[in-house]
C-alpha cells in the first residue's frame, strides 16, 4: 500500500516549484491540422536541458500531433526532485527526472512508472565530466584525497558516477568531499578555487573547457552505455490514460529516432534555443544529448546498482519494475 503522507508532502512541493516554472506553449503549426477535439491533453514537466529536450523537439516537429496529443510544456526547476515533486501532486501528468530520483521516490513509496526513456550516457559522446583547474596540481583521482568536489545533487547521477570514479582509479570517495552546486557557477568556482574539481554538465561543459580541464569521464566509471533518465507518471495516471500514455511513448521513441541523427542537431539546436534561450553559438559547440528509443531494463540496470552502491538508493531497484508495461501500462 502507498503512503499518502509522502505523497501530499510532495504535494506541496509541487506547489511551490509551479510558482518557478515556465508553461512552453507548443508550436501552434505542429497542431493547427488536427482538430482540437481530437487531441489527448497532456502536462509536461522537464528540467529543459539538452539532454530532457525531446518534448520541445516532439512539439515543433509534430510527434506529439501525430500522436494525437496536445502537449503544454513546464520547464520546472528543482531537476529530477523537482519534476518528481509536480507529478506526484498532480501539477503535472509526465515528467522527465533522472533514473536515481526515480528509484528514490519510488522507495519513498510515491508510485512512478516509466513510460519511455530520455537521456543517455555514450562513451562516444559524453556530456558530463569531471574538470579541474587548467594549474592545479590534480593529475589523478588518487589526487583528490581531502579535495572538495561540486556536483549537481548529493544523490543523483553525477554524483554516483564521480564517486565510483574515483574508486575505480585509485582513489577512496571516503577521502573527498562533495557539495551541490547549480551548473552555471561550477566552472568559474573550480578556475576561482572556491572548489578543486566539478562534474559539469553540458551546455556549460564545453564552455567551461577554457577555463578548466577535463580530469576523467566519470560516466564511464558506471558502463560505456547506459540509460540516466526517464519520462515518468503515476501508476494511477497511467491506470486512468492507458492510451494517452502509449501515445506518449510512440511520441518519445520517434522523437528520439529523430534527434539522434547528426544531420539534424543544427534544426534540434534552433528549437532548443527558441524555447530555452540558449545561444546557437553555444549548442553548436557543445556535445549534443543521445535519447533512447525504448527503455531497456538491461542499460538502466548498471545505474541503478551504482546508486545503490553509494546509498543514493536504500535498496535495490530492479529496472524491469520501473517500465510502466509492468502494471499492464
């Protein structure tokens, strides 16, 4: 049985990051050749980076219409915590979050199911590393022994992957400190040396490259390929729109299948810089996102077993139990 505490204090969570989010209409011309009537309503919420921009993508490109939905977009702060936090209060219907945070909610007892996945970690591509001071005297992991280390969440993602970084090349993660830090300081905190080291991500990775150097791949520390993210509902929005929800992740998969090939970063760039402001000079440099088209319990599998190695999890998450087709979804 699910504990109705947790969910209403996520509730109210939800609340107050709604008050900092920004509702993205979707391309009125993606929409305007099926009659509204027709259109399934869905709420989006997505933290907006390059890696959770499938839904901008579906919108202008038209996967959402021609799945039959009608999208309106949050762009929520707060990362997976916090679009977790409006799908369990019911601000939102989906949401993108990473595959730790999901896990983590779901052993707080707030019943998430996956619906498609999002964002992955390519060797041949990586969009988050760990950088040090162009100067500083850092050369291996064993080198950061009683450094500090910023990274994006004390649990998520980045932060698993440093650490088993770091004991996988002979350095002790009992040794080093972490604190959270937003991306957008992190590069000018590690050239300052207000921090030693920084897991950043993309879009700030590449940029941050003139001021700091790239220490190691932490990603690759966890597998040469895996699932980080994921599209997300309630098991009870999903019970209550079976349909819509398959159309979601028709929607997802072939959004994925389009923005996966090279040939069209530079349009996916011109529609990630209309909705989020980013410059075109900046997403042109950067390493662009991989998406998966299906999820695939064996590649979100070796992130969960991280997490759970560094207690991000409480116990272990079997990825098969995450997929929304689990409880007939």
């Amino acid at each position: 049985m699910y504990r109705r505490p947790v969910i209403a204090r996520y509730a109210i969570a939800a609340l107050v990051l709604s008050l900092g989010s920004a509702s993205v209409p979707c391309a009125a011309s993606a929409q305007a050749q099926v009659p509204a009537q027709a259109l399934a309503h869905v709420r989006i919420g997505t933290p907006g980076g390059d890696a959770n921009a499938e839904a901008f993508y579906a919108a202008d490109q038209g996967y959402f219409r021609k799945a039959s939905l009608e999208a309106e977009i949050q762009v929520m702060r707060g990362s997976g915590a916090g679009t977790i936090a409006g799908v369990a209060g019911g601000a939102i219907d989906v949401a993108e979050a990473d595959l730790v945070a999901i896990a983590a909610a779901r052993q707080r007892g707030i019943p998430l199911v996956v619906l498609a996945p999002s964002g992955m970690y390519d060797a041949n591509a990586p969009t988050t590393q760990l950088l040090v001071a162009k100067t500083s005297a850092i050369k291996t992991a064993k080198d950061l022994a009683g450094k500090t280390i910023a990274v994006l969440s004390l649990e998520g993602p980045s932060k698993v992957g440093t650490s088993l970084w770091i004991d996988k090349n002979g350095g002790h993660v009992a040794d080093v400190k972490f604190i959270e830090l937003g991306a957008p300081e992190m590069a000018e905190a590690v050239a300052r040396g207000t921090v030693d080291a920084a897991t950043i991500p993309e879009p700030y990775l590449s940029t941050a490259k003139e001021k700091v150097r790239v220490l190691g791949d932490v990603y690759s520390a966890i597998a040469p390929r895996f699932e980080i993210s994921a599209w997300v509902a309630t098991v009870d929005w999903v019970t209550k729109n079976r349909a819509t929800a398959r159309a979601f992740a028709q929607a997802m998969r072939d959004t994925a299948t389009w923005a996966n090939v090279a040939s069209n970063h530079a349009r996916s760039a011109e529609i990630l810089a209309k909705y989020r402001k980013i410059e075109l000079s900046t997403l042109a440099r950067m390493t662009r996102a991989t998406y998966g088209d299906a999820f695939d319990p064996a590649l979100a599998q070796p992130l969960l077993d991280a997490a759970l190695t560094y207690r991000s999890i409480q116990k272990p998450e079997l990825a098969r139990d995450l997929s929304a087709t689990a409880t007939g979804g």
